[in-house]
C-alpha cells in the first residue's frame, strides 16, 4: 500500500511541475516551440471546458438527484391539510431545478474560448456554469429537507426547509438568465483585421453579459471589419458606421448596459455623460475590469 502511495504522489509531483511549465494557447505569453514533430494544441474553447468542469458538475450533481426524489415523493403526500402547500412547494422546486439544470447546460456548451473578466465596483455576478453563495444555500436546504421530508414525523420540519429554498431557487435562476448588453468599439487590437487579440477581447466582452454589440467606427474597411464581426461567434450584433463617441441617446437607443474598451481608452470613446453614468468599463492587464467614474481617473489609468 505504501509502494502504490508513493507512486501516486510522485506521478502526482511530475503532473504539477509539468501544469505548471504549461502555457495554454489563450495566454498572452503562449509561443509555438518547434520540436520537429507534429504539436496537438488545445483550443480555447477546450481549455475553458476544462478549467470550469469541475465547478460545472458539482453544480449539476444536486440537481440530478434530488428532482427524481421529488417527482416521487409527489406519490407519497399523504391527505391532510397541507396536501396542497406540499404539492406547489415540491412542484415549484422541480420547475426551478429543471429551468436552473437547462441554464448550466446551455451555458457550458456555448461558453466561450475564454474566462469572463472579473469585474470591481458593479454588481455582475452570474452563477451559470459554477454555483455561488446563494446556490450553496439553497442546496443546503433542498438536501436537508428532502432528507426529513422523506421521515413521516418530520416531514413538516423537511417541508418547511423546502419552503425556503423556493425563493432562492427562483433568485438562483434570475442570477443565471439576467439580461446585460455589451458594447466594444471594433477597432484592430493587434495591427491586423480581427486578430486574436481583437477576438479574445471580443469573447471578453461576451463572457460579461448576455449580448454583444460591435460597433464599426469609420468608412475605410467598414466592409472587412464588419463582416469580420459577423463571423465571430461571440458577436451578437454589429453596428456600421458607429460614432466615434458614444453618447447616452445611442446607449438608450440600441438598449447597451455598458461599454467596455481596454484600459486607457475611456476618453476616446465615450463623453463626459456617459462616463458619469458609470458606463464605461475598462479591461485591465490583470484581467479585471473596473468602472470610469471621472474622465481624470480614465487619463491617469
């Protein structure tokens, strides 16, 4: 037993050392290295699948359990009093489950190539592949209570534990399925039209809400650009012949939430309104983006 766990942690060794020479091919850093032989390189959709497995199956697994619990348990309530509350308190956590379960699904499968930005100062939380705090409550209760459910003298204790997970199986869905509409200005990040470095901006951008508009500043290579957009798949809509300043007529008028541009590009885009409207979100180098409140704060950053 000892040979086997030292084998495993040895294996376990050489794994980590080699995780962490590894760059994927989404990092700024990554270089192809030729080794005289054909290289298998993962995609960034790959990558991204990889790295939110685990919290995209720990989420599902509560889910797969406990809903065909209920749809039995819905055979067993017995004819009393709270017959009705039993049956709307198991049947509104089913719906939600189910709604919650297609959410995360929907949302692993079309993720995109690269990890959402976190964000500093506004409220952008999601919990469509991962679950959150609230998430982890609500399982707690659902657990608990379809555990004393189950037991006919504390089937009222599990009912009332149920009933509270209600609310927060309807906020954990809410969570997942509020609607944010991003803005990006279209313009080339990298010297090339549409280079990876204006995609993976692109697929930032899409990570953060649940729309993204590109817009096309210009008359010179509007057309290249814009189909450029189109062809991305994390660009929802584009729009051509943009202004090169964005101002709050245009954001109400197209239903935008916020414009995101890369750091130190908030004055170039945007006017002294939208700004101090808390609009403007800048992406950093350090991949997370934060809020334009004065346009002294966007010169400075």
């Amino acid at each position: 037993a000892r040979y086997w766990i030292d084998m495993r942690k040895a294996a376990k060794k050489k794994k980590d050392d080699a995780a962490k020479d590894k760059v994927d091919s989404d990092d700024d850093s990554f270089e192809v290295v030729s080794i005289g032989r054909p290289q298998k390189i993962a995609s960034w959709s790959s990558n991204c699948r990889a790295k939110s497995y685990g919290g995209f199956v720990d989420a599902v697994c509560d889910k797969v359990y406990v809903v065909p619990c209920w749809i039995f348990l819905l055979s067993t309530i017995p004819g009393t009093r709270l017959r009705a509350v039993q049956y709307a308190t198991l049947c509104c956590l089913i719906l939600a489950e189910a709604a919650s379960g297609t959410v995360r699904f929907r949302a692993y499968f079309t993720a995109q190539g690269v990890q959402a930005p976190s964000v500093v100062g506004l409220d952008f939380s999601t919990s469509a592949v991962k679950a959150d705090g609230i998430g982890k409550a609500k399982q707690t209760l659902e657990m608990v209570g379809s555990a004393l459910f189950v037991l006919p003298w504390l089937r009222h204790a599990g009912l009332l534990l149920l009933s509270l997970a209600v609310p927060l199986a309807y906020e954990s869905v809410r969570r997942k399925v509020k609607r944010r509409v991003i803005y990006v200005v279209g313009t080339d990040q990298g010297g090339n039209d549409a280079c990876h470095k204006t995609l993976k901006f692109w697929m930032q951008a899409r990570g953060m809400g649940s729309k993204l508009i590109v817009g096309v500043v210009g008359k010179e290579k509007t057309t290249d650009m814009v189909l450029n957009a189109c062809a991305c798949s994390a660009v929802d809509e584009v729009i051509a012949e943009a202004p090169e300043k964005v101002d709050m007529d245009f954001i109400t008028s197209n239903g935008i939430d916020y414009v995101l541009c890369p750091a130190g590009k908030a004055v170039n885009i945007a006017n002294d309104e939208v700004v101090f409207e808390k609009r403007i979100l800048q992406l950093h180098d350090d991949g997370i983006a934060r809020p334009v409140e004065t346009k002294s704060n966007a010169k400075t950053e």
